[in-house]
C-alpha cells in the first residue's frame, strides 16, 4: 500500500482495522489482493484486526473463501494476538471442517 511505503504505517493499520468490520466475502477479496501484489505485512495486519474484532466463526468462514491461502495466515495472525486466539480459531476451523 502506498501509505507503507511513504512511511505512514500507523495510517495503513488504521485503515486496515477499519476494514477489518467489512463482510466476510469482501475481507476474503482484500486478502487475495494483497497476496497478488505480495503484501504480506498488509495481509498479516488486516488479518489481526480481523481476528480482534470478529467472532472465531467469522474467522472460519473467511477460511473457507481460499483454505489452502487462509488457514496458515489466520493461525499465524491468531498466534500473534494471543495463545487464547489461536485456540478458538483452531477450534472454529475443526467444527468448519477446514483442518
């Protein structure tokens, strides 16, 4: 994102968070986005927000959207915030079938 590179990371989180309360199939198409222009950081920031504020469901039915792409990037976002978080998605993810 533009902002990362002009230095302004505090604005592109800002952003990033707010976009975390966007519906899920919308989340699913930014992260496939940036993963297309190799923003990794961008992914892995918008992910945390998301995993901040939104249900573990939530975070399973965005998985689902691209398991192979999301799983690893959720369980790493998840792990990042808490051992907590991660346990509950890891949980989300079974009931959804998607580990």
């Amino acid at each position: 994102m533009a902002l990362a590179d002009a230095g302004r990371t505090d604005d592109r989180d800002r952003l990033l968070r707010q976009g975390a309360a966007r519906p899920v199939a919308d989340l699913a198409g930014a992260c496939a986005a940036l993963r297309a222009v190799r923003r990794d950081a961008e992914t892995h920031a918008l992910l945390g927000a998301f995993l901040g504020r939104r249900t573990p469901e939530d975070a399973a039915a965005l998985a689902a959207a691209d398991p192979a792409a999301l799983v690893p990037e959720l369980r790493a976002a998840a792990r990042a915030l808490s051992p907590a978080r991660e346990r509950d998605l890891l949980h989300a993810l079974r009931v959804a079938g998607l580990v």
